[in-house]
C-alpha cells in the first residue's frame, strides 16, 4: 500500500478544484459519454503548454513530486514516455460513474502496454472506487483510500468506477506511461 503526500495532493486538488472553469473549457475537457470533467496533459514537457500552464499558477513542484513518488514506489522506468493523455485530471460530483472501457496503446513497439499510476486526491463520501473487468468476464471492486495509489493495467483490462455519492467531489490524478509488458506481468 502506497499514499501519496498529503500537502502535494492538497496542492493539486485545490488546482483543479480554482481551476475547474478553465479546466472545462479545454477541448475534449467532456469526452463523448464521459459525465464527468478530464483534462489530459500529454505534452507537459512541451515549452508551450508549461506556459499555458504557468498563466493558471498550475502546481508543477506538486505533480513532479507525485509523478517522481509513484514511479519510484511502482518502479517505473524514469525515463518512460508519456501514454494517451499523459497526466490527466478526472473530476467527478455525485451520481458519475465512469463508463467501461479499456485504454488503448499508443505504443509505437510491441511488446509495450499502457498503465496508469492512479490516485484519488479528493474522495467522496461513498463510491468512487474502481472496477476491474478481465477476459473471461470477472468483475471485481478495488476498495482505495483518499491518496492511496494503485497502477492500472488499464491497456490490458476493461475498467470502469462505483457511483460516486456525496457532496465531496472524486477527483483523480491519473499518470499515463507506455512501459515494457514484463514489467507489469
């Protein structure tokens, strides 16, 4: 079990939390049946996005932090490349449910496979956690804390959420990388 640092969540939960205005404004903040709001930063490395990101006082230190916390705990390749959305913030209020899905590679090798280093920076009073599909069909519920990380082998299983309930807002800070398939067998 692995949480994540308590001031640098609450830095970046309280971010997104200012910035959920400007944050729903970004293309492709409302995804096609996605209730909730997500916001991927895949090219975060880019000189013109930490600019556009600088303008909206965004938590860098905070998410070095994590990002850096998460792959040393999961033992991820430092110098592992961004996968679909890079880092990316999911905000949800009461009733969202993510729909099942399963991501998709955008590796350009085989032998690679997309994973997430995901964490809930806000939790709500009930639900919120995740589910898990496998090939044959089994379901099954993943119970996590607030700032507990997980990694999910999100290009390999179908996975969806529980009904998030409450006034407390579910948001998820969710690390995207493309890592070797030993890695995580």
């Amino acid at each position: 079990m692995h949480f994540i640092n308590e001031e640098d969540s609450k830095s970046v939960s309280d971010w997104i939390i200012k910035n959920l205005d400007w944050i729903k404004d970004q293309p492709d903040s409302t995804p096609s049946g996605h209730k909730g709001v997500l916001h991927g930063l895949f090219d975060i490395n880019q000189p013109y996005m930490q600019d556009v990101l600088e303008k909206v006082d965004f938590p860098f230190e905070s998410m070095e932090r994590i990002d850096k916390e998460m792959k040393s705990f999961y033992k991820i390749p430092e110098d592992s490349m961004f996968g679909t959305l890079g880092w990316m913030f999911v905000y949800a209020e009461e009733g969202y449910t993510c729909k099942w899905h399963k991501d998709s590679c955008d590796c350009d090798e085989d032998g690679m496979t997309h994973i997430r280093l995901n964490v809930l920076i806000s939790k709500p009073e009930e639900g919120g956690n995740p589910l898990w599909r496998d090939e044959e069909g089994k379901e099954w519920t993943q119970e996590v804390s607030k700032n507990e990380s997980w990694i999910s082998l999100s290009g390999k299983y179908e996975h969806s959420t529980t009904t998030t309930k409450g006034k407390t807002p579910r948001i998820l800070l969710s690390l995207g990388y493309n890592v070797s398939k030993k890695l995580v067998e």
